[in-house]
C-alpha cells in the first residue's frame, strides 16, 4: 500500500478514504511512470535513422531530448532538413 503525504510526513493510509486516496495516486504513479517509460522507448533512437540513440539532457529529470530527438547537431540539422523538403513536395 502506497504511503500518504501529510503534515508531518509520510504515513500509513488508515482509513478507508485514506486507502482510496493512496490507491489512486499510486494509479496515477504507476500511469506516469509508464507514459514516461513509453516515450523513452520511443524516442530512444535518433529520428535521422543512423542507428544511434538519441541525445538527452541526462542530468534533467524528464530526459528532454537534447537535439529534437536526433544524437547530434549535424542529424538533427539533415532531419531538419528533410521535414523541409517533404513539406516542399
Ligand atoms: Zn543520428
């Protein structure tokens, strides 16, 4: 059972309201945690297709993607560049 946060920390759900509250918030974590570890997985490689995985902010807490998703500035750059050009056609 998940723990509540109250005044004076962390405690032990005790009553029913208190389970249901701490049930669906450990819904909402877990929902989160797997959003967030199913754009991992999406995004992990680098949209220019060269094989390699994406750059990502590693000290940032959400993993932002450090060049729109591509492992560097010059596959980010080509990407870019062929959004363009199919826009174009
Ligand atoms: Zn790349």
């Amino acid at each position: 059972m998940a723990l509540l946060k109250g005044r004076f920390g962390y405690y032990q759900p005790r009553t029913p309201e208190e389970k249901i509250r701490a049930r669906r918030r450990e819904e909402r974590r877990r929902q989160e945690a797997a959003a967030a570890a199913a754009w991992l997985r999406k995004t992990r490689w680098c949209v220019a297709g060269c094989g390699r995985e994406a750059a990502r902010y590693e000290d940032s807490i959400g993993k932002a993607l450090r060049f729109d998703g591509a492992c560097s500035p010059e596959c980010q750059a080509a990407w870019e560049r062929r959004q363009t050009d199919e826009k174009a056609d």
